[in-house]
C-alpha cells in the first residue's frame, strides 16, 4: 500500500487510457507529471493503451463520454446530465488524522478522481518491476470513462478544531438537526468526508471508490456505503426516471442556469472557498414496497398527487403540467390533497424553493423478515441546508406517504467547487 | 394482492409494450388472452402503449432487445449472451403450498416471465376501475425490454415428499454437500425456488424479481437475493469481464454447441421433464479486497496463473493461449504453479470437464468493520452436479486463492427446459 508521503502514483501520460490494445505490452515511464500537491515522486511505471479496435460498437456514444475533473467551476456530479448508476460512500477520518494528512488525502484524490474520469487506470496495474502492490486494483481495466463523476464532499465534524478550520467553516454549515419522521440507523448516518461516484457502468462507479478508498487508507477508513441504480433516463425509455414506487420521480427539478445559480450555487457566501460550491444532502429512505403494492392505485396517486402513469398532477393531464392546488372536484375538496407529497414539497407552498434531486433506487436485499430491503438513496443539492431542513420537516411530519417509507440514513457535506488544474478539491480552505 | 384463484391478469394483447406513448389514455380491455395454466379470469384491464418517439436514441441497439420466454428450448440466462446486470432471489414455500399451488405459481411466473421479457407489464400498472391495487408495480414502466432473461429453478427440497414429487427427482439432483472451505452463511445457503433475472438495466432486473415475489406472495416467501453487476461485456469495453480481483474471469468458458450439449444440457437423463434443462449452482464468494489489494501483482497472477493486464496464462502472452501445465522456468519450476486458480480449475487437469460460469460481481457495501463487503456471485450452468462438487472441492481444499475469498452463501437448483407456449416452466413434472 502506498502511504501519504510517497508519490501517487498518478500519472498523466497523454492518450493513455484504460481500453488498452492488451497487447500485454508495458512502456515504462511515459513522463507524466504526478498531479496535484501530493505526491513529491516522480513518473512511475504506466500502462501502454490505445483504443481497441473494437471498442463501443454498440453503445459507444453513452460510455465513451468523459467529464473533465478540473476547470469546471463546479463538481461533476451536481448538474451534470445523471448518469445511470452511483456507489455513494462516507468516511471517517483516522484518530491520527492531522490537517496535512487530510490535504494530503484531498490532494490525491483530486488526482486520482481527474485520471478515473478520464477512463485511466490510477497508476499502474501491473508494475513491471513487481516490488510493490500494483496502485490500480484493474477491475475497470479495459473499461470506457463512462461518463463517471467523482464528488468529494466534506462533513460538518471536520470543522470542529482538531484542523484548525474552524474560523472557515461556513455559518450555514451545520449538521442536520433530529427531523420529523426521522428512525435513523447510526450506521447510515454521518461521516466526515462523502464521494458520490456517478457513471454510466456500475463497475467504474465502484472501482472509483475503492481506488480512493484505498489511496486515503491511512487517513481514513469507510463508513457507510450505497450502490444505487435506475435514477438515469437517456436512453433507458424513462424520460422521468421512475422510483421503486413505481412513480416518476424528478419531474419538477432544478433545470434552469437560473434555477441553478438561485438554489444551488453558493454565491456571495461568507466562506472564499464555498464560492461556486453547494451543500449535498443524502438520505437513505427505505420503502415499504410490500405494504405499497397492496394499496390501490387511486390512494396511491391520491399520496403522491400524480397520475401514476403518466406522472401529471391529479388536477392536470401531462406530467410537466403545473400542479393547480386550488383546484376542487365536484365535490368541494381539493384535487391534489394538501397532505400529498407534491403539494408539500411544491415550489409554490415554500416561498418558491426547490432543491436539486438526484437520487438513485438502491436494494440491500431482504430484511430479515423476507421483505424487500429497498428504496430511495435521495441525494439533493442546495445552497442552503435550511431548505432540506425546512422542506423534510413538513414532509416528515404530514406526508401522506410517511405510512410507506422511513427515513434510515442521513448526512450532510459541504461540497466546494471544482478546483484549477494544479490544484486539489477544499484546497482554499487551508490556505 | 391478488391470490392464485384469481386472474393472473397478465395479459398478451398484441403490440403492447411497456414503453408507452405516455398520453395518459387508457384503453380498456383490449381483449388479451390470460396466458398459462394459471388463470381462471377473462381479460382484465390494460394500457395503452406504443413506442415512444424518443426511444433508444442513445443505445437502442442493446436495450430494445428482447428474448422470447417460450419455446426456445432452453430456458433464457444461461447461453444467452450475458447481460450487464442480474438480480438473483431464491424463495421458500409456505407451509400451506400444495402440488396445486405450486403449479399454479410456476404457471404464474412463467405468463409473467414472458411478458415481462418482451417489455410489457405484467397486467396493468393503472386499473381503470381502481377497485384493486395494479397488478405492475410500475417502476419498469417506459423501459425497454432490455434483454431481459428470467431463468427458474427449482430446489431440492421440492422433492421431499410434500408434494408428491420424490419419484421424479432425478438420481444426479441432490443438495451440495459440505465442500472443502464452505463457510456458508445460512442467510445466503438454499431455497426451494430460485429466479435469476438478468437484463442490460437493473431496473428492468429488480422490477422482474419484485413482480413475481408479488405474484407468487400466498405460495412463497422471499429467503435471499443479490444484486450483482459488472459481468458483461458487450459494449463496455470489457472483451472478457473482470472480477473484483481484477482479473479477468470467464476466459476459458463454455462457448461452443458442442460444449454445451456435452457439459451444461441434459440428455437422455432419467427424467423426462428435465430432457433439455441443467443445474444451476450459485455461490455467494466474499472477497477479502483489502487484503489482496496489499499483494504484489506477481504473487497475484501466480495465485491466479495468468497475467493480470492481458489475462494470458503465465506459461503464454495472449489470452486465449491455451495454459502449458508443463511448461518450466529456467529453475525447473513450473511456470503455472499448480495451486494456483487456472492450474486446479483446468479442464486438462479434471478429466476435460468444463462448467458454463455466468457470475456477477456483487457488493453489500461495507461489512462491521467497515471492509469492503463484495465479491463475486458465481452462478454456474452444469449437467451434472458432480462437476462442480469436484471441482469446487479441489479448489477449496487447495486453490492459492482460498487466502482472499470466503465462500457465504450456496445453492442449487434443477433449470428445467423452457416451456412452449401455453405451458409453463416444469409442466411435464406434475403430469
């Protein structure tokens, strides 16, 4: 294992990707220059690729796509078109963590995270010399880019003094306080630093963060972990992806560049090195999938307010209709009851906020009464956590759904812009 | 919930599919036969769908495949084409089941099964009436068949005697024995049914297992299931997939007819309704990845026997080389050292048996002490269950590898042929 103080291991030789010709040929040191301000090594053994020849015959527009990591402004991951899959993973830090090992830690995985999105192998695979364990653990050898997106998110208890940052962290920054509805797991919940890795194929997702699992094995050690799945639409036929519920799930989302830079870019904050960042909210929300299925399809829809089929509001006949929750029936009561779960969570009931939603679908298999264990890894962005806060307080205390799904896990991370090449994710935040 | 004396409400109307044209109009009755042995009922309720405009613009190729469920032969999900993705359930009967019920639910899986492989519904997501809850769950709603291969199996314990069924019990179809380094969890070991679902969308898998769990709720009761990914290669980049260890796994598979009608088909068996079906073997195998990411490349391919760039065994430089079991180094030592993984496994060295692996990776995230909790789901397609009770004692009692994997979980189950149309899977068993 490599440890802070040596080099990456990182290399940015140009054209080199992981779709080798497997020729089983090595070219050693093509020259690239360790990225990032950990690594004080020099070139290390890297891999000879090129393009297969028979590479993405069939779905190669999807998975030849690539996000760069640098220069971006802002982290992949957060308005980035959602990929199809995501391995979603917090950390804690070691007790002997120090401020330089956690810059250490950001550093390389800067690195790291700029390589992998590039559809290259952290490191070499197979060092020629063989003295050392390879850097790269290989399972995404071979492997397109994926349009995989690396997101590294810090936690509230970095800022607790044992780093010296806490002059800097940000005055809405705090952890999320008890909310209705809340049955939390100790084990779902919390963690100092958080990677969403989001890619088209699952093995690249996971292969991303092992590999930076295993690059800040000395500063920290994983937490809790999601693999989620089927929250993407290009390509699929779900142009809305669909939840485990069965109902479309994101129709009334973040879109705009304006909707952006109101709810989700943090501008004009009081910390420099938030500025262009966001907040990631993540809950682990388990479902009830077999109390669910019993329900009948008029109370289901009743509970989210839409159609099931076709996802439009209860008062409207296409999804994106605008919801009407002035409308009423013959009767006299609303169309879309107030308790639904649109009518809390609408833009127009919460003095016009809305949240980025980006979550994906996740089973841990049967629970140890044979019921599905399943539901929704909701992930949401916004520059300002009181707007979860306030949002999930009303749904958590007088969502219709509440009977059919409960709140497991729970985590917050502050997550700061893309950095410059040269340079490393938070790097502003100890300097 | 509908229950077995009721219509399947699956239904077959013509040009149907799951990916509508989301109007939101629903046509009723579009006069479907109910399929199978199951159904008392007429015709019940279903959508209104046609292709969607926007239907596959990015990989439609690959996903609006389908495979048809009857009359093929073989069941699905063995030679076909690996797909990206499988959820793999196995269930235990009620002690209420009787012969008839089982029929009735094998009746019941296999409608579902083949609607459900050509894109549809199971029955309706929506009832018009809305006076029951949707037979669909919907969540796969709008997607495209996605390959979809539903493949049924049934347990060994199915012939105890409960069900009349102990004379037609082939004489090789027996539990597993203890094998040379089961560690078996028994949250993960047997079942009297199994269903592996394999498609290109996990959604499209889960959705599959979810609605038959459903379907099948009065008989069966869901014992364990696994996720797995990361296996295919078809338009990944991945010739030959890759497993957690990084390597590649599945280079010399069965691949040929003439493999399959020797190693994995059943023929002139003594059972009549498994003329044309196999056995299927599935392992639950945890990785030990931290330990084996610490471990030299060279002390991993001499674990494995090949190279771990190239996938070539050590005695030769590509990797459909066929290993040289003889072939020394210039100390006299074996190039491929016989312990090792390929060396134990190899046809050549298990009197030319081979056995057709169709695994996935998996994760359950990360175990107590926060290790990576992955490894491989190895499913494997035989004639004759004794090839994979040797070769596994083989390997378990010597295999190098056996330091890095922990084999969980452990099953097996007889595959009976696919049905024609009109019947359903193991038919010929009850008549």
């Amino acid at each position: 294992m490599t440890t802070p103080g040596e080099s990456t291991g990182i290399n940015e030789p140009k054209g080199v990707s992981r779709r080798g010709l497997l020729s089983g040929a090595l070219v050693a040191g093509l020259g690239g220059a360790v990225v990032g301000a950990a690594g004080g090594g020099t070139a290390a053994w890297t891999m000879a690729s090129s393009r297969a020849a028979t590479a993405d015959d069939v779905d190669g527009v999807d998975l030849d796509r690539s996000h760069p990591f640098y220069g971006t402004g802002r982290q992949g991951g957060i308005s980035t078109e959602p990929q199809r899959h995501t391995v979603f993973m917090t950390f804690r830090l070691a007790e002997a963590a120090s401020s330089t090992s956690v810059q250490t830690l950001l550093a390389r995985w800067s690195a790291a995270a700029a390589v992998m999105q590039d559809g290259r192998p952290v490191g070499t695979v197979q060092p020629e010399d063989d003295v050392a364990p390879p850097v790269d653990t290989g399972e995404a050898f071979g492997l397109s880019p994926a349009s995989l997106t690396v997101t590294i998110g810090l936690g509230p208890a970095l800022f607790d003094g044992r780093f010296g940052l806490a002059a800097h962290k940000p005055a809405a920054f705090t952890d999320l306080p008890t909310l209705n509805g809340d049955v939390l797991d100790p084990n779902f919940t919390g963690g100092e630093l958080s990677v969403q890795a989001c890619a088209d194929d699952p093995q690249v997702c996971y292969h991303a963060v092992r590999n930076l699992a295993r690059l800040g094995r000395s500063t920290v050690s994983p937490f809790w972990a999601v693999l989620g799945f089927g929250r993407a639409s290009a390509g699929t036929g779900q142009e809305t992806p669909r939840n485990l519920l069965g109902f479309k799930d994101g129709t009334r989302n973040v879109e705009t560049d304006e909707q952006y830079d109101e709810f989700v870019w943090i501008m004009n904050g009081d910390q420099p090195w938030m500025e262009g960042g966001t907040y990631q909210v993540v809950r682990k929300i388990r479902m009830l999938l077999e109390t669910w299925d019993t329900d009948r399809v008029g109370n289901q829809q009743q509970i989210i307010g839409r159609h099931k089929e076709e996802g439009s509001p209860l008062s409207g006949r296409r999804e994106k209709d605008t919801p009407d929750f002035a409308l009423k029936s013959a009767t006299g009561d609303p169309v879309i009851d107030p308790l639904s779960h649109v009518a809390l969570a609408a833009r127009e009931n919460n003095d016009g906020v809305m949240i980025k939603r980006r979550g994906y679908n996740y089973t841990d298999g049967l629970d140890p009464n044979g019921e599905l264990n399943a539901g929704l890894l909701f992930i949401s962005y916004q520059n300002d956590p009181q707007h979860f806060i306030r949002l999930q307080n009303r749904l958590g205390g007088h969502d219709l759904l509440n009977e059919y799904i409960r709140h497991v896990g729970s985590a917050i991370f502050a997550v700061p812009p893309a950095p410059e090449r040269g340079h490393y994710v938070a790097q502003g935040l100890f300097e």
